[in-house]
C-alpha cells in the first residue's frame, strides 16, 4: 500500500525551476571542483610558499574543518537571515576568498584564506540541494538531483584534470583564481531566479546555539586532523593523537546531548527518527568513503608507480565524469517510475565490479586500459546519487529538507575523509607486509633469482659497468622492482576492499522504506 509523505507546504511555485536548478549548480559544480583542484597543486603551491609539502597539506585541511563547520550550521543562518541572502552571501565570501588564496604570497595567508573559503562553501552543498527539492514537485525531484548531481559527482572528477592543466600551463594561482567567473555569474542567476519559501521569511529561530556550534567545530576539527595526520604519525602510537581522540569523544557527546535537550538546538538530530533519512545518511557516508578513495587512488597510483604527469593522470581518469553525466538523465527519469532501492543497489553493484576490476591493475597497464571500468565506476556512481538522495529525504515535511540536507552533506564528507585516510594508510601498512612477504621469496639460493640477478649483471657490464658495480646495480634493480611490486599489491588490496563494502552496502538498501513515484507523486511503499 502506498502513501505520499508528509508536505507542510506545497513545493515554491517558481516560473522556471530549471533555471533554479542552473543558479544554484553553478555554486555546488565551484565548491566541489575546488576541494578537488586544489589537490593537484599542492606540490607547486610549497614550492612557490617555501612550505614543506606536509604543510601544504594543511591548504586541504584548513579548508574541510571550516567547511564541515559550516554545513549542519547553514539551516539556523539560512532561517536567520534569509536562505537567499545567505546563499548569496557564502558565494561571495568563497568568491573573494578564492581571489586572497591565489593572491597569497605565504602559507600563513593562504591557511587563512583557505579556511575563509572553507567557510563560505560549507553552505552551499546543503542549500542548494533544499533550494532544488522544494523547487521542483516531488514527482520530479528526481531529476533536480540529477542536476544538482553534476556538481557533486563530476566536479570532483574534472577537479583534477582542470587543475593539472591550469596548474602546468599558467599557474597554481589560477585553480583559485577560476572561481572568479562562476561565482559571480552565480550571484546573478540566484539573485534574478531563487526566492524563499513563507516558512523561511516568517521563521523565528531565535538565539544562535554558540555553544553547539564551538562543540562541533571542536570535534570536527579533532576528527579531520587526526585523518590527516593519522598515518603520518603511526596512529595512536602518537601521544597528541590520543589526547586529540580523547577531546573528540568528549566533545562529541557533549555536542549530542546538548542538541537533543536544547530548545532550539543548532542541528536538529530528531530528523533521524526517520528511518529512511538515518539508512541514507549511512549509506551516503560508505559511498563518500568509497567514491573519495577512488578520486585519491587511481591518480595516485597513476603518478607514482606509472610516472604521469598530474595532467595525464587527470586525462586517465577523466572518463569517470562522462559516465556519471551519461547515468544523471537517465536515472532522473527512473527515479520516478520504479522503485528506487533497485537503482540505489543497481549502482553499488557496478561500483563493486568496477573496484574488482580496478584489482586486476599490474606495471604493464596503459593510459586508458581501465577505460570501461572507470566509466562503469561513474555510471554506478550517478546511480547511487540520485535516487538515494531522493529516497533519503522522500518522507521528510519540507521545513526539515534543510535541516537534513546539511547532516546528509555533513556524512557524506565525513565518510569521504575516512575513506580517504583508510586507503592511505592500507596503502602504506601494506606495502610493508608485501614488501616482506615478496622478499622472502628472492633469497640468492633459487635459481631463478641467481641468473636475473647474472642477466643484470652481465647486461650493466656490456654497458660499461665494472664487475662489482653492476653487482651492485642489478641489486639496486631488484630492490627497486621488490618496491613497485608490493606497493602494486597495497593498491590491489585497497581496490578489493572498497568492492566489498559497496556489495555489503546492498543489503542495507533494502532496508529502507520503499520511494516511487505514485499518481505525481513521491510514494511511500511499508
């Protein structure tokens, strides 16, 4: 039996919601290329700043503390000041900012801009996902998602490939300074087409929850610089770490019993009574850590054990975007006539049998030997995106989506930095183990090793090495080769890994209460 959710007002009557959803993708496409832009030229940016690179790391970090700050915050300054004004006012500040970290000329400034812009971008992910839900009526909001998909889901893919070319043409300035244009082009279009709903003009949400809200930034802040210094520092075997874990624990739960008891809290957490919402923000949280991990690992792999250049690895895995753009239209369209678990399933799988895939990867691969999979990997994640945003939020009053967008946004970009320092430590830890595991088979008494070992040999001294040196260098070659090989294996593991979470994701998908479009409408199937 069906039922259509709740909705205590109708959607926002608006002549043309397409050009909403243009006005507000613009601003969601800029703050999600830029997380992923910036990446690709932090070498060139500690070179220019005299920094270290592991303190050019912190250009990344500054940014997502800020960012994750802001976003489960943006509803309480939306109804505070105008979900309009608000909107306009972050694209600007990000804009700005965008122009100070390109303009920098220390580390110290652009930490500082960067965390400014981290800040004005926090927002935009969870309002304009809010602006398009109540735009749009239900029985299309599946393709609203698919629109605001294209920012989410291809930006972190062009990201690189943008960046490497700016970054080699130009220069590491120009990552920044393209925001420039977007942003305020987006101004334009959101001040000409975006008006706010009655129950945005008329809310009272009354003192700001500052308490709260330093409680958050507290253990966001703990979380992501222990994710980002984790490995680096061997983990809880550091003592700030611990200390640093310690502080997040407190603060956490400090931070959950203040907004449950809180009259008006800064985050309203009873959205996740809802069963669909808590399952989806679950979900989403698996699928950031396995979609963010896969942005890191294949140009990572690529540059290092390939020897790309950032460009050629942005090129390589460029295809991703274009199966993503090629599922949006298509699965905006389903979304609406079957039922969406199916769909949301349908996308794991592929992204599980394209990570499969991805473990066959060896040193003998070309440039576009993975091009099906990659493709694959992008049409799963379009199939995973939209319908689980639309199922997530199908049975939530339209005063919530706000609300629920920026925990969803806030989850996804936790389970995006989890995933993130999950692969790079497997990367590193079992590099370690291979490396032994392989040494163990190359002792000088196997026959096989001995006449490699005497090829090489014998090959450095027709080349005009002497006896002893190329001794020396066929064992440098093997030690070389050993190396390749076992950190091969730590990316084989990573990629075998992430197929099995997204196939022990399906499961849970079922689990949600059935969304499909009914009579126009979003269905509820029990």
């Amino acid at each position: 039996m069906a039922a259509a959710p709740p909705q205590a007002n109708p959607p926002q009557a608006v002549s043309n919601p397409w050009l909403v959803a243009a006005a507000v993708m613009l601003a969601t496409f800029m703050e999600v290329l830029d997380t992923s832009i910036a990446a690709v030229a932090l070498p060139y940016i500690a070179g220019n700043l005299s920094a270290t690179n592991d303190e050019a790391t912190w250009v990344l970090t500054s940014y997502l503390v800020a960012n994750a700050v802001v976003l489960p915050a943006s509803t309480w300054f939306s109804l505070r000041f105008g979900r309009k004004r608000f909107l306009i006012a972050c694209i600007i500040i990000f804009t700005v900012s965008s122009f100070l970290c390109g303009a920098a000329t220390s580390l110290g400034m652009i930490l500082i801009a960067r965390a400014i812009q981290g800040a004005g971008g926090g927002a935009l992910q969870p309002l304009s996902q809010a602006i398009l839900l109540e735009s749009f009526p239900p029985q299309k909001r599946g393709m609203a998602m698919a629109a605001f998909a294209l920012g989410v889901v291809v930006a972190p893919v062009l990201g690189p490939t943008l960046g490497g070319w700016l970054t080699d043409t130009y220069s590491w300035r120009w990552a920044f300074y393209i925001n420039i244009p977007v942003g305020v082009f987006a101004v334009l279009m959101i001040s000409r087409y975006v008006q706010d709903p009655s129950y945005v003009r008329e809310a009272h949400p009354g003192k700001l929850d500052a308490i709260g809200l330093g409680l958050l930034a507290v253990w966001l802040g703990c979380l992501q610089v222990i994710l980002d210094k984790g490995q680096e520092d061997d983990w809880f075997g550091a003592t700030w770490i611990r200390w640093a874990a310690f502080i997040l624990i407190v603060c956490l739960v400090m931070f959950l019993i203040r907004e449950f008891r809180h009259k008006k809290p800064l985050v309203d957490l009873r959205v996740f009574r809802h069963r669909n919402f808590t399952l989806g923000c679950l979900l989403i949280g698996l699928f950031g850590a396995a979609i963010y991990a896969l942005v890191t690992l294949l140009p990572l792999f690529y540059q290092e054990l390939m020897g790309y250049t950032a460009l050629a690895a942005g090129w390589a895995v460029s295809p991703r975007g274009v199966g993503a753009i090629i599922a949006m239209p298509i699965i905006g369209y389903l979304t609406a006539k079957i039922d969406n678990r199916w769909l949301i399933a349908f996308g794991f799988a592929l992204f599980a049998i394209a990570s499969l895939w991805f473990g066959e990867l060896n040193l003998s691969i070309g440039q576009w030997t993975f091009l099906w999979a990659i493709l694959i990997s992008g049409f799963g994640s379009g199939c995973v995106f939209v319908p689980l945003s639309t199922t997530t939020m199908a049975f939530l009053r339209n005063e919530e989506i706000g609300n629920a967008s920026g925990l969803y946004n806030l989850l996804r970009n936790i389970g995006g930095s989890i995933g993130i320092s999950v692969v790079n430590t497997i990367v590193a830890r079992h590099e370690q183990l291979h490396r032994n595991e392989l040494a163990a088979s190359l002792t000088p008494a196997r026959i096989e090793v001995r006449g490699s070992i005497e090829g090489m040999q014998q090959y450095l001294v027709t080349q005009g090495a002497s006896p002893a040196g190329a001794l020396q260098q066929a064992h440098a070659l093997i030690a070389q080769l050993l190396t390749s090989q076992a950190r091969l294996w730590s990316y084989v593991d990573d990629f075998r890994y992430m197929a099995l979470v997204c196939f022990g994701c399906i499961p849970i998908v079922f689990a949600l209460k059935k969304s499909v479009g009914i009579k126009g409408r979003v269905g509820a199937g029990h």
